[in-house]
C-alpha cells in the first residue's frame, strides 16, 4: 500500500526515533529452554562432558551458572561427586581468587563446546546472611546495608569489573569479550531476598542499588557489548512482589527480567504460565523476559507427567524457560531437601519439551542472544 508523502515521512521518523526497547518489543523469535546448576565446575572433567552432551542432545539452550566455591573432597552434592575444591571469589573484600574463575572458565570451555550459552551469577544474595550461609559481604554489610550504603555498592561493583575483566586460564578469552558463549550476566541471585521490603516497596534504595549495579555492569561490559543484564529474579519468587518493581524497570541499562517462580500444579491452575506471561510482559517496559528459576515439586507431584504439563504451558505462550535443576545423571546419595531438582536421566521426557520449546514462537526477538 502506498502511504501520502505526509504520513510517509512521519512513519520513517518514527523508525528513526523508536528506541531499541521498542523494536525489540515488536520483533520475536523461537523461544528456547535452560537449566541451571549451581555445582558444576566442581565434578570430575568427565562428568561436566558428559552432562552438557545430555543437555545439548536434549535440546536444552542455556545453561545459568554462578561464580561460587565448590566443596570437592568427593562431597556428594544433588547425587553427584565434587571431585574439585573451588575456594570463593573473595574472603577479603577486595580481594580475589582467580581460582574461582579458572574452574568457571574450564566448564565455560565445555558450554561453548556443546553449542549451549551461559548466563553468570556473579554473586548469591542468600549469602548475605540468608538462605544459602554468610559470606564475606553478607559479614561485613549484612542484608541490609549491603543495597543501602555506597562502600557496599563500590565493593560489589569492583567485583563485577574483576570477573567481565578476567581472562580465561583455559580459554584465553576475557569475559566480556566471550558473547558467543555468554549471552547474560545477573547483576546478582535474588537480590534483595534476605530483605525484600528493599524492593516490594518500591524503595529509593532498591532502585539506586539496580540502577546503579546495572550502569556500572553496562560500563564494565561496554555500552555496545551483546551481553546482556539479567535482574536475577528480584525478591527470589515472585510471590514477593518485586520481580517487576517500578524503580527497577526505570533504569535503562537492565536489558532484562529473569523471573523466578515457583507455582504449584499446572491442573490447578490452568494456562497458569501463558496468561502470566503477557502480564509479565506488561510490567517489564519493553525489557526481555523470561522465567529463569522455577520448578515441580517432586516430593509432592510427580515430574513425569507435571514437567510436560507445566512446560507444554510456557511452550505454548511463547515463554523461555530455565529449569531448576536439570540434574547430572545420579552418582551418589545425599538429600538436602531440595526437592525441585531431577535427575536428566531419571525418566522425564526432556528432550520433547525442550523441543517444544525452540519449536515455539516468543513473543520477543532472542536472535544473537540465545540465538
């Protein structure tokens, strides 16, 4: 159809003048399927290869891993053997073991090997005397001051500039460099969960600490980089009510909104991932989303046939999703009480709903992120 001259010359102004958020908005692309898992970098080499062959032959896409220390000694940990100790990042604020990173980079090698992405937790806000210990953020600012003071921030963001600078023992590349097998980093997991009236208030706080974390990650990354800045699930599940809290959405250098939720049977509440997510959507202004942590709970419901029902669900909204945890294949004994973790070869037919997954149409455009 041939416009007027008038209304042509307004419709290319408004194609030079729309921002990146809204073309992404309006482009889409094939969704996509991940998992994450939190002890990888400390199984044997053959472990960590075998696993991610699974997950690549599955059809899984992403996996989310975090910069953290790995017990080793044989430890059993989720029915596997921790064949390598991995100290901390830091027990000195300040002060960094680039041993952490090394094992990281060595599973990151094995990731780009099998076609998968990463996305990188460079810290765990549980451990700011919460859910997962104590560490040396969490000893030294504690829950509350940790998102509250600006030595904390300077602390946090000279961390952030120490791992997007860091360059691979193993892979000679420097993070921030390495788009190809990273696609994201989370500015944290679960900020704000071991206080999260920070964020369901809305508090001054809450967004100076998201925008100001998001600014100096962009900063460290490079403002053209295609990495991107994930929130990490603000609040943890999003039964907190800060996942999308306003102030967060308002900072421009928040690429996008990684949702953790933790939800019960998909019979008792049908289509209960498709209609959240075009509200979720709603409430991101124009920012990517997608469901980053979320769960069955297999002491309760059985994951072969609640896994397909949930995940036929997100696949039919068009919403990516990232399983907590698809589980290398069982070696040992150990229960922590973690029950939403299975094993991915325990039965549960993975590999149909992760081809569901990429066989789905987003409702957003993931082409050079994922894809």
């Amino acid at each position: 159809m041939k416009l007027p001259s008038a209304l042509l010359a307004a419709a290319i102004l408004g194609l030079a003048t729309a921002s990146p958020l809204d073309l992404d908005r309006r482009a889409t692309s094939k969704s996509w399927a991940g998992t994450s898992n939190y002890f990888i970098q400390g199984l044997s080499a053959e472990d960590q290869q075998t696993y991610l062959k699974q997950l690549a032959a599955a059809g899984i896409k992403t996996i989310r891993l975090w910069v953290n220390s790995q017990s080793g000694n044989g430890a059993c940990v989720k029915g596997n053997v921790s064949a390598t100790s991995v100290p901390e990042l830091e027990t000195t604020i300040g002060q960094y073991n680039n041993e952490t990173l090394d094992a990281l980079d060595q599973t990151l090698v094995w990731v780009g090997q099998n076609g998968l992405k990463a996305i990188i937790s460079p810290h765990d806000g549980n451990k700011l005397n919460g859910a997962n210990g104590n560490d040396i953020y969490g000893q030294t600012y504690g829950s509350g001051s940790f998102y509250e003071e600006q030595a904390a921030y300077d602390a946090y963001d000279a961390r952030l500039r120490f791992i997007t600078s860091y360059t691979g023992k193993h892979s000679g590349k420097t993070w921030r460099d390495w788009h190809d097998v990273i696609m994201a980093f989370d500015l944290q997991n679960e900020p704000f969960a071991p206080k999260t009236d920070e964020c369901s208030s809305n508090g001054a706080a809450a967004k100076t600490w998201v925008c100001g974390r998001s600014d100096a990650l962009r900063a460290a990354l490079g403002a053209d980089n295609p990495i991107k800045i994930a929130s990490g699930g603000f609040g943890g599940d999003y039964s907190k009510g800060c996942s999308f809290f306003e102030g967060a959405m308002s900072c421009s250098s928040l690429d996008i909104v990684a949702v953790h939720r933790y939800a019960g049977s998909e019979s008792s509440n049908p289509n209960q991932w498709a209609d959240s997510y075009a509200g979720w959507l709603s409430s991101a202004g124009g920012k990517l989303v997608f469901l980053e942590e979320w769960g069955v709970d297999t002491g309760a419901l059985d994951p072969k046939s609640e896994f397909p029902a949930n995940t036929a669900d997100m696949n039919a909204g068009g919403l990516p999703w990232v399983y907590w945890q698809l589980l290398p294949s069982k070696k040992c004994d150990a229960s922590d009480g973690d029950h939403f973790g299975f094993f991915i070869d325990g039965g549960v037919d993975v590999a149909a709903q992760a081809g569901g997954a990429s066989a789905a149409t987003s409702k957003q455009d993931w082409t050079g992120i994922v894809y």
